[in-house]
C-alpha cells in the first residue's frame, strides 16, 4: 500500500487514466483552459506515480523518474 492508501496497480490505472485525458486535450484548440488542463491532469499522473514503490518508478520510466520529477518540481515551485 502507499502513502495514498491504492496499490501500486490502482496507482498506475490512476496515472494512465489521467494521461487518456491528456491526449484528448491535446485534440482541443490550443487555449489557455486546454493548456491548463493538460498540466492538471499530467501533475495529477505525476502524484500517482510518485506513489509508486521505488524499484517500480525506475522500472516503468527507464530510468528518467528523478528527472521528471525534479522538472514537475522545478515547474510548480517557480
């Protein structure tokens, strides 16, 4: 179980189903709610798969994990 409560499977049915959402977007006309949205629903699959075991993280993102999260981090910090 992860600090969330889901298993890693419910975790990574999370993140995909955000990320189903994502692509819908990106068929929307490029405007400011669109683009908002996307960056909602790509941190919301971020924090899913933040929850990930370690090993699975690494395993699932080839290895770039820590620097997808750093730039989400960087980005939401400013």
């Amino acid at each position: 179980m992860s600090p969330t409560g889901r298993t890693p499977a419910e975790n990574v049915e999370e993140a995909r189903y955000h990320v189903q959402f994502v692509v819908t977007y990106l068929d929307e006309p490029a405007t400011q709610v669109a683009t908002d949205a996307i960056a909602m629903r790509l941190s919301a699959a971020l924090e899913a798969i933040s929850a990930l075991p370690v090993e699975m993280r690494d395993r699932v993102c080839m290895g770039e994990w820590k620097e997808m999260w750093g730039m989400r981090n960087r980005i939401a910090h400013g």
